[in-house]
C-alpha cells in the first residue's frame, strides 16, 4: 500500500499530522468552542428562503466580490465594534482559517516569517507551513498571559513579516489588553514593518470591547472574525477580516475566483439578519463561562481567566488520563497539548452540569 511518505510531497510536510480535534459521538460534546444552540428555526426558515433564491442562479458563478455580504458584516462591525467600518475594509471567505490562508499567502510564504505567543491557536503554525512560511513560537508567560516587552524582543530580534495575536486566546481563554497589542503593533513596526493580525474569533464572549478602533491609523493591522462562534453558525463556513481597503485589495491577489458560494453568502445573510436574537445566545453563553469559571474553581481547580465560550482548567500530572476519565462518563473536553491543562467548550446548562459532576466524580476518585 502506498503511504504518504512513498509520495513525492513537501520535506516540510512528511511525518506531520493534519489537524484532528476527535470527531467522538458521545452525549456531551465540549470539545470545539462550537455554540451548543441550534440556529433558531425562523432563522432555518429564512436560510432556506434565501438559499432556494439562490438556487434559481446556480448556473452562474456567485458574485465574486461578495458584495451585500460585506456591506452587511461592515454594518455589523460598525454597529458592535465601537468603530465605523466601511465594506472596503471588509474582505470574507470561507471560514476564518482561509482568511488566515489568504493572509499568509499574501504577506507570508517561502522565504518569509510569521510569529504567534504560543500556546496559541494552532492553526497559525500550520496554515503558515502550508503556505510554506517559516513559524516562530514566540514567548508566553507561565500565567499564559503575554510579557510585552519578551514579545517585543521577539519582535524585534526576529523581524516576522506577520505578528499572531490571538485575543481572546485559544486554548488559554484570556484577552491580551489593548496597550499590549499597541506595543506589540509598534514594534512589528519598528522591525520590518509586518502585518499584525489580531485574531478575534472571541472576541463576543469577552467582557472588554474589540479592537476594530485601533484600525483608525494602522494600516498594517488586520482584525479576523469569524461566524462559526457567536452566531452559532460553524457549519457555514464564513469567516471575515476587517483591515485598510489597500488589504482587502491584497488577499484579492491570491484568493481562488468565486471561492464564496451563493449558497454560503445567501445563507451568511440570512444569519445576519437575526444578528440580535443570535447575540442574545451568547448572553446565555457568557453567564454559563462564568459558572463553569466559578464551579471549576470551588472544586479546587486552577482556572485560566476567559473573555471566550470555554475555560482552560487543570493541573493535572497526567492531562491526558484526566482527559480520557472524563470522557468516561460520556463527556468529551479537549487536551490541547497544553502541560497539566485541559479545555472546556461552555455547552447549554445541562450540559455544563454533566461537565461539572465528571470533574466533580474526578475530583473524587484523586483525592
Ligand atoms: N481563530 C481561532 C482563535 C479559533 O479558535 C478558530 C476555530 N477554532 C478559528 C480561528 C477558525 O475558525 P473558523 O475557520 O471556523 O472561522
């Protein structure tokens, strides 16, 4: 049988695994940061208003601008993020992991860098191998929280043409402030200049605000956001960034002509327009985090502090047995990798119950 080594593929590929948070069929999945809230059926009903109109046009390439589509994130930018964003600085695309793509492919690529303060997502690293741009793991604190003047060094000493910084960040769950990521942009800066992308999948589970008004003079920041999160919607597929028009004019480069479906734009359409009734389920959300933040450390554990919709919690000598005792009792969180940690995903109140009575029984059985 032929193996992936037996093929001729990239150096930089062999051996590696693809990403795999285990697809388990188990009663209480808390393990991809997914909304545990089925889209409302008005909603449902609406999608397939849209998308049977959509249908009628099928035999057309989808409009490749995906115009409405970005007017109407900008309206929703503008109306959340306490800052005016115009549809010129709105670029979408499917997932925000191919906004990442699209971005490495754009400022990244062979021969060039990009830096994340890890543990972060780990899909920077490999979207930047799968665009052939070296990684650089970059420092973070024992606290998981970033010491701006380490990241700066790290800037400065490597000069990346791209800057991660995840915020809210996942796995750890906590914000980087806004002062920091000024810092941080400053001597991005000062290095190259490189583009600094500020990754807000979160960022509607936090308790502070987006960081959209710090565009206003930055042209070589680039803020990501994603549908798959607060609008329940991870199955779509729509992921957006917000940056200077001259960015959205450079992804253009490189993005696949009509990589946006009629289908994905009339459906993403559809969600936005019950924006208010989806925002009212991560009110939901947010109050269910700050149980599990609060259950978890009653029973004794140490909490990582969480601006998202799931808590880092441990320590555990073995987080994998943690793991693996927990999905025994048909509740399945998620070992990042992270030493002596494992994640939550807030998941409705039942099943946060069932969540805190297998930590509890955990608990227990150590002692
Ligand atoms: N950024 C972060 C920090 C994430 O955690 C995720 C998903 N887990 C993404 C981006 C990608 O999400 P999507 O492609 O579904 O928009």
């Amino acid at each position: 049988m032929t193996r992936i080594d037996d093929l001729p593929v990239r150096d930089e590929l062999r051996g590696k695994s693809p990403y795999g948070a285990p697809q388990l069929d188990v009663p209480v999945r808390l393990n991809t940061n997914e909304n545990p809230y089925p889209l409302p059926e008005p909603l449902v009903e609406r999608i397939a208003e849209r998308v049977r109109e959509a249908a009628r046009g099928l035999n057309r390439y989808p409009d490749r601008d995906a115009v409405e589509l970005r007017t109407r994130l900008a309206a929703y930018l503008t109306r959340t993020g306490g800052h005016e964003v115009t549809r010129a600085q709105v670029w979408a695309a499917n997932g925000s992991n191919e906004i990442i793509q699209q971005l490495l492919q754009t400022f990244g690529g062979p021969g060039r860098t990009a830096i994340g303060f890890e543990p972060s997502y780990s899909m920077h690293a490999l979207i930047a191998r799968g665009t052939g741009t070296g990684w650089i793991s970059g420092p973070r604190e024992d606290d998981y929280t970033i010491d701006v003047e380490a990241a700066a060094t790290a800037i400065a000493e490597n000069a990346p043409d791209v800057v991660f910084i995840t915020t809210p960040n996942n796995p750890t769950g906590n914000a980087v402030p806004r002062e920091a990521v000024v810092a941080l942009y400053d001597a991005a800066q000062a290095a190259k200049p490189s583009m600094v992308v500020v990754d807000e999948a979160y960022v509607e589970f936090s308790h502070g605000e987006s960081l959209l008004p710090l565009l206003e003079g930055r042209p070589h920041l680039v803020v990501s956001r994603t549908m798959s999160k607060a609008f329940g919607a991870a199955g779509l597929r729509l992921g957006y960034l917000a940056a200077a028009p001259a960015v959205v004019d450079a992804v253009q480069l490189v993005r696949l002509p009509y990589h946006l479906s009629a289908v994905t734009q009339a459906t993403a359409l559809a969600a936005l327009e019950h924006t208010d009734t989806l925002l009212g389920y991560v009110e939901q959300l947010k109050a269910e985090r700050d149980r599990l933040v609060t259950g978890l450390r009653d029973l004794g554990f140490e909490v990582t502090e969480s601006d998202a919709n799931f808590v880092q919690f441990g320590r555990f000598a073995d987080a994998h047995d943690a793991w693996r005792r927990i999905l025994d009792q048909g509740v399945l969180v998620r070992d990042n990798g992270v030493p002596g940690m494992l994640r939550v995903t807030a998941g409705t109140p039942a099943e946060n119950d069932a969540f805190l009575d297998a930590v509890r029984a955990l608990k227990k059985e150590q002692g």
